[in-house]
C-alpha cells in the first residue's frame, strides 16, 4: 500500500516547514 519511501513524505512536510533552507537543500540533493 505504501510504497514510496517516508523520507519522501517527510522531505515534503520539511520543506513546507522550512521553506527556502529546503528549496535550497532539495535543490542540492535532488528533492
């Protein structure tokens, strides 16, 4: 059922979070 990986889910809460530092972050990574 769940498949995709909760680091994925949990990238995507950070970001909202965070905001910029993880736009910068997953842009850096690969979000």
């Amino acid at each position: 059922m769940l498949k995709q990986p909760w680091i994925l889910w949990n990238a995507k809460g950070i970001c909202r979070l965070l905001g910029y530092i993880c736009w910068y972050g997953c842009f850096h990574d690969g979000c």
